[in-house]
C-alpha cells in the first residue's frame, strides 16, 4: 500500500472536519496516511505529501523540508490555502511557483479538462501572478473570472501539484473535487 503524509493544520480553515473530510478521501483511495502538523517528516518514504492549510508564517527548517522533499523526488499536492499561504516568504512562493493575488466569492465554478467542461463547483476562484507559466491541469471560470484551479511544476527530482479548490465543506464533498483529486493523485511520474 502506498503512503501519504498529510500535512494539515488549523482550527477554523480549514475546520477539523474538513480536514477530517480530506483524510477520509485519501484512506478511501486505497492510500496508508499518516495525518500530521510536523514538516520534519516530509521524507522520501512517502508517494506524496498533501498539504491543506492556511498559514501566516513559515519557519526556515519547516521550508527546508518541504525543498529537500521536492527535489529529492517527492511529489507535493498543496490544497486550497496552502496556495495562499506564506505570502511573504518570497522562498515558499519560489518554491511552489505561484503568488496568491486575491479570489473571488464563493459563485459557480465551471471546470474544464483540456478545454472540455467536466463539472460545476461553488467554491472561491483563487486567481495568482506565476513566476513561469505553469502546466495547466485544469481551469476555472466564473461569470467574472478565468483561472488555472489545477497545475503543476517540476522542482528538481520531484513535482509540485497545486489545486485551488477547497473552501467549502460542501465543495470537498463533491464528486467533482473527488474526482479531480483521485486523478491528480493517480498521475504516473517517473521518479516514484
């Protein structure tokens, strides 16, 4: 059975229900997880490392951690506020290859897959500045705006997964959200 660490913190968002949501999902997929708050043990044990928090501050060792993951061939899923956390830490935006600009409020979503529409979510269309443009997975459009909700970015050995849905309790619980994770989650890299 492969393994997953799930990195996620938080009291109110994500709610510990949400985050208990995400578990669930990951341990229905087939997946051993081992849910923690603790960056030092990011390590190449694990198929993937998922994070789903929102945070102000991030330490150097915590950021180091995440890094030699990366690099030494982990692949890194970050949800939702992970996207939009330490937005100061000109290294973590580095590192992940976006900047969280603003999003909208929590409206329709429609979401393409290679220019097919494959679903309707409400949640928040987080919209970002890259650093390079990134590999687009899927995007989301609203009445107002257009964005990726999903891509990726090779970081040394390993891969970075960056999917923006996630607010709403109800938006986890979604078949789409399901979907779109069980998919990410299943993509075949050569280095693991």
């Amino acid at each position: 059975m492969s393994k997953i660490l799930y990195l996620t913190k938080g009291f109110i968002h994500p709610s510990n229900r949400m985050q208990q949501v995400i578990y669930s999902l990951l341990s229905s997929f087939g997946y051993d997880v081992l849910k923690t708050n603790k960056f030092s043990a990011c390590d190449n044990n694990y198929i993937w490392v998922i994070a789903f928090f929102h945070e102000k501050n991030i330490s150097l060792k915590e950021l180091e951690s995440l890094q030699t993951y990366v690099n030494n061939g982990g692949h890194l899923l970050l949800i939702h506020g992970s996207l939009a956390s330490y937005k100061k830490s000109k290294q973590y935006t580095q590192l992940i290859g976006s900047t969280f600009v603003s999003h909208s409020k929590i409206s329709p979503i429609n979401v393409y897959k290679n220019d097919k529409m494959i679903g309707l979510v409400n949640d928040e269309l987080y919209l970002f500045s890259f650093n390079q443009p990134p590999v687009i997975l899927y995007m989301g459009k609203t009445s107002e705006n257009t964005s990726p909700i999903c891509w990726e970015k090779t970081v040394g050995k390993g891969k970075i997964i960056s999917f923006s849905l996630g607010h709403k309790l109800q938006s986890i619980k979604s078949d789409l959200f399901k979907s779109i994770l069980k998919d990410l989650l299943e993509r075949k890299y050569e280095n693991k």
